[in-house]
C-alpha cells in the first residue's frame, strides 16, 4: 500500500508530505484548489507521462516520491528481483520532472528506466475516473479479472505451462521434418560424399603433422653425407681416438715416477677422448633420424595431396575435414533412421496437443461456469448505484482453432444499460458516468482479488447524488477493507464514511502574488464542517452542520 507521499515543485505545489493508512482516503477540495495536480504527480512517480509543464514556474526541477509497503510475494517484488534490485518490503519510487522535458526515474535511490518504473507502478496503483478507460478497454484485462474472481489462477498457469511444451513439441518435429527433406534432397551426394570422406578417414592436425615430417625428411637427406662423413671422422678408421687411448695408457705407466709431469696432460686427453665419444653417439643419433625410407616420403606427399584435394572438393580446411565427415555421415544416418523419429515426434506432438487441449477444454468451463457467478454478483451491486435497469454480462468465444498461452478463450465484459436496448460491449455501451460505476461494482466484486494494493477513483461520483452517492460511498467503503482506496470526491455522503480525510485548499502567498496547493488532514470537528461545506456551498449553516453530523453518524453506524 501507499505509505507516503512526497511532491516538491509541481505546478502550484512547492512542498507537501502526505502520509497515508490503510482504508478509505478521500480528497475534497473547491474546484480549483489542485485535486488533479496532486493525481497527476501521483501518476508521475508511477511512471505516466511526463510534462515540462508540470515543473513549478521558476525552478529548474519537480519531483514526487511515493513510498510503498509491498508484500514479499507481490508481483512488484518480483519485477524488483528481475532487474537485481534486493527486495526490502519498501519500494521508494522516485520521478524527476526537469523544466526541459527530461525526466529520470529512480528505484530505491538507483536509476532505472521510465519502463520498469511504468510496469512497477501498474502493479501497485490503478487510477481510475469516469473517462479513464485504462482498466477495461483490453479485453486481456477482462479475461485476468474473472480468472481473478474465480480463483483459477494456478490453472492458467498450468495451462501456460501445456503451451509451452505443445509449442517445443510442435517446434521439434517442424526441425526434424525440415533436416529430413534437406537430407532427403540430397541423399545420392550425401551417401557418396559420406563414403568417399571415411574411406579417407582425415584425422584433426593430419595435415600439419605431415608436412612437419616431409620437411624434416626432405632436410635431412640434405646433410646425411655430411653427417656420415663426420662419424667416420670421430669414430671411423681415421679416427684419432684409438692413438689418444694408447697414448693415455704409456702416460699413465709413467705417472707414478713423474706425476706432476703427466697428470694435467693425461686429464685434458681424458677429456678429448669423452668428448669424442659424445659426438660420435651424437652424429650416430643424427644418420638415424636423418635416414629416411624414400617410399615413406612419397606415401607422405600422397596422403597430403588426397586431403588437399578433398579439403577443395567440399570447400573446406583440411583440418574440418574430419568434422564434415562425421556430419555427413549423420545426415546418411538421419536419412535411415529419420522415419522412426519422425513417427516419435509426431507421436510427442499430438500428446502435447492433446494435453493443452484437454487443460484448455478444462479452464473453459471453469470459465463459463464463474461468468455466471460474476454476473450474479455485478448486477447485485447495479441497483443502489442507480443502475437498475442495466444489465452486465461476461462473453466467452471458444475457438479451439485459435488457441493461446491461456488457452482458446476470448473474454469480454458486455452491459444492456436499459431494457430493449442493443447489449454491447462495456466500453462501447456505457456512458462516462455508468462506466465508472460499473467499474466499482466490479471491484467492490472482486475485492482484493486482480487488483492493485492501491485503488485511487478520481471523482466517481460526478453528478449523482443523494442516495446513489450514499451507495458509492458505501461500496468504496467496503472495498476499502480489503484494498487502500483513495477517491477524489465532491459527495459528501463519500467524504463521510472516509478513514482518512484530506482537505485540499489553496493559500495566497507573498500577499497575494502567487498561489500555493496545501493539504490538510482533518480531525472530527473539521470533518464536519468540511463535509457541511460540501453540502451547503459557500455559506455554511446550522442545518449543514446537522446534516453533516447526521452523515457522519450513519457513515460510523
């Protein structure tokens, strides 16, 4: 519910902080004093359209706050969860109106944008009045109301769910049926390109590991003389190797008589003949890789010369030619065994259908069933409100032909406003002044089920009076224990039964050059000489002031 109002800077208002309780709020006021100023930048904080005009003459800025206690499972909170805002159980909207045109919207002090605030504020006020047609003009909202009423809301939902699964079902089998006639067009290309690419058999990296291998090859065929003529020179019949070693061997006889003669030197031809005996093993290393099987090589050159010709016969790299075969070989594979999944996902299609089709069947006598019922309770309320003679009708068309996420039903709100007359669609059919009043006998029906937490009614009650304005007053009332309500009134039979009354007025400041909009919260002895007001105009009398008593009294009884 609305918890505080906070407005600075909008037209005739410069600063006003309005705290509201749960029930009946009324607003009364001369005409003039701001009662629509104050419903516009209530509007404005829930994301309505914004206006330089708005913006009070010589500032550069308005804004309105409006803060709100809202239920942890409220749709509300669950936008709040959607745009990674932390759910509080307080909800701050925030609307800046710049003299340019901007406007900035604010969540809980962050920015966010005019159509995340518009779809919180849906979910947390309507504002309705005799030539607002918001609530009722989309028959989607007519559809959500009796679902409302009639408490089929988990049915829906589950109805939801069936055309969704009808929808993936369906979607399956379009894709499968569509793969199917693309293979089936080309199935002599693919049996023939499946057989030629696993005859080749390509491997991933094949190419690269290939080439590596032919250059290593091809370099060492270069430098495998050289190499062999280098072992013979280390380790061949010319080596020096077998004289250093016997050279060592007499050194080292005659260590023992002359060592500090021999020793250093014996070290240093230990040494050449180690070294020697490394190269010779690493040049011995080096023939063996650079040996090569000339057959190896042009079975190499011939691998690679069949992948680089298929890699250009199917458009490919030669490193997808792998990847292609296996696709080719499923698309053969789809072909073959297509039929068999086809037949399943026809099968899982028609059970989806048949699914939805049942649940739909379902809700759509639930429907009929509760449009009877709301149409009982609607009329009920028509008499006292000065509609007697008219008559209120819920239409379903069920077309399962058309069928939709809720299922096949179209649902509308009809009236006969008078015997004999042509019945119609509400919207159409009803004037301003019986919209209205068909709207709360509505609400007053459906209580606090599809419906806002915060109703507002701006000026229901326009031209009636006496005993019908009584019974408007009565069905606000009664709302009001279920939902806050805040009505906008010029009845005094309304202001009477109010919670909470707010005397809207205007002030002269700066002695007399300009104007500013005030409101008060008025206690018992003001409430009735305001709702005397009401009753008498401008000249309050004795009889006014009974007569508002005598109000006051029944509103209370």
């Amino acid at each position: 519910m609305l918890a505080r109002l906070s407005i600075r800077d909008i037209v005739l208002i410069e600063r006003l902080d309005i705290d509201f309780s749960k029930g009946l709020a009324v607003l009364t006021g001369e005409t003039g004093a701001g009662k629509s100023i104050l419903l516009d930048a209530f509007a404005l904080a829930l994301g309505g359209r914004g206006d330089a005009g708005l913006v009070r003459h010589g500032v550069e800025q308005g804004q309105v706050t409006a803060v709100f206690d809202v239920p942890k499972k409220h749709p509300a909170a669950a936008i709040l969860r959607d745009n990674g805002f932390e759910d509080t159980g307080e909800m701050i909207l925030r609307r800046v109106q710049l003299s340019d045109g901007r406007t900035r919207a604010f969540l809980n002090d962050q920015a966010i944008s005019i159509q995340t605030l518009k779809a919180i504020g849906s979910t947390l006020v309507e504002i309705h009045g005799q030539h607002d047609e918001r609530a009722l003009v989309d028959t989607a909202t007519h559809r959500m109301l009796l679902d409302a009423f009639a408490g089929l809301e988990k049915d829906v939902g589950a109805v939801e769910g069936l055309w969704e699964a009808r929808r993936a079902a369906q979607t399956a089998l379009a894709e499968h049926r569509a793969s199917m006639e693309r293979a089936a067009r080309d199935a002599d290309y693919l049996r023939h390109a499946s057989d030629e690419l696993m005859k080749l058999d390509p491997q991933e990296g094949e190419e690269t590991s290939l080439a590596e291998r032919r250059t290593a090859m091809m370099q060492g065929e270069k430098i495998a003389e050289d190499l062999r003529e280098a072992h013979g020179a280390v380790g061949g019949p010319q080596s020096p190797v077998a004289s250093l070693a016997a050279a060592v061997r007499r050194l080292e006889r005659r260590a023992a008589s002359a060592p500090k003669l021999v020793e250093d030197a014996v070290k240093a031809m230990d040494a050449a003949l180690n070294s020697l005996a490394e190269a010779e093993q690493h040049l011995q290393a080096a023939i063996v890789a650079a040996d090569f099987d000339p057959g190896e090589l042009e079975r190499i050159e011939e691998r690679l010369f069949a992948l680089r010709a298929a890699a250009r016969k199917y458009s490919t790299p030669v490193d997808s030619l792998a990847g292609l075969a296996q696709k080719f070989k499923a698309d053969v594979a789809l072909i073959d065994a297509g039929a068999g999944q086809l037949k399943g996902l026809e099968k899982a299609a028609r059970e989806a259908d048949d699914a939805f089709s049942a649940a739909a069947k379902k809700l759509s006598a639930a429907r009929v069933k509760s449009a009877d019922k709301l149409n009982k309770a609607v009329n009920a309320e028509l008499a006292p409100l000065k509609l007697d003679r008219a008559k209120f009708t819920t239409q379903i068309e069920s077309d399962p032909a058309s069928p939709g996420p809720q299922g096949f039903d179209r649902v509308e709100f009809w009236v006969q406003t008078n015997p004999g007359t042509k019945p119609g669609p509400l919207m159409k059919v009803a004037s301003g002044g019986e919209l209205s009043r068909f709207l709360l006998a509505l609400k007053v029906v459906l209580s606090d089920r599809g419906s806002a937490p915060t109703l507002v009614f701006d000026e229901i009650d326009t031209g009636v009076g006496g005993a019908v304005a009584d019974a408007i007053g009565a069905r606000l009332a009664r709302l009001a224990e279920k939902v806050q309500v805040m009505a906008v009134t010029h009845a005094p039979q309304v202001a009477a039964r109010a919670d909470q009354h707010l005397l809207i007025s205007k002030d002269a400041l700066d002695k007399g050059k300009r104007v500013a909009t005030r409101v008060n919260a008025l206690a018992a002895d003001h409430r009735r000489e305001e709702i005397a007001r009401m009753l008498a105009g401008a000249e309050i009398t004795a009889e006014a002031r009974a007569a508002a008593e005598r109000l006051l009294r029944a509103a209370t009884a």
